[in-house]
C-alpha cells in the first residue's frame, strides 16, 4: 500500500508480480495497486452476470466460470496471472467453488 492510499491488496494478488524465489515485486506498489482496484472491480462486475449466465442458461457453476475463463483469456486487458486472479476472485464472492 502507498503512502496515502487506504487500498489493501490482498497477498494473492501482490503475489502475482513476485518471481519465483524472489520477495520483491516488479512493479512499484502503486502500480500493483492500480492493478488490482481494476481487478476486483471487474471481479465485483461480473458477479451480476456470472449469476444471470447461471440461471438463463441453466448450466453448472463451472461452466460458467469456464465461460467467465475464455473471455478473460481473450482479454487484452489482464495478463493470463490477473485473469485467473479475478476468476479465483470471483468465484470467492460468488461463493462457488473455484477453478
């Protein structure tokens, strides 16, 4: 956390910018702030939508956390590790099983 901010970033998400046997992040923290308000944010947005997929179409939680998986995947905005962090994520508000 920054000076200033009131943002905690969770450790799972910090975790995402440390390289293997390293403690250090790559990004600044403000980055890695940035990074996760835009994760979470999306997280919390497509909760509404996860539960809508659910019951229109009548198919399992996992399936539509695989579906929720392709888009992100497709995505340019999230890096593949930012991508199954807001799966997990949401997955976690959903108060589904994860992936």
């Amino acid at each position: 956390m920054s000076e200033g901010s009131q943002i905690l970033v969770p450790q799972s998400f910090t975790a995402l910018f440390v390289r293997h046997g390293r403690l250090k992040p790559t990004e600044p923290a403000d980055v890695i702030e940035q990074r996760y308000e835009l994760c979470e944010d999306f997280a919390q947005m497509l909760v509404d939508q996860a539960r809508a997929r659910h019951w229109e179409l009548g198919i399992t939680e996992a399936d539509v956390l695989e579906r929720m998986a392709q888009g992100l995947s497709a995505s340019e905005v999230f890096s593949a590790p930012e991508a199954q962090w807001v799966l997990r994520r949401l997955a976690e508000l959903l108060g589904w099983d994860g992936p």
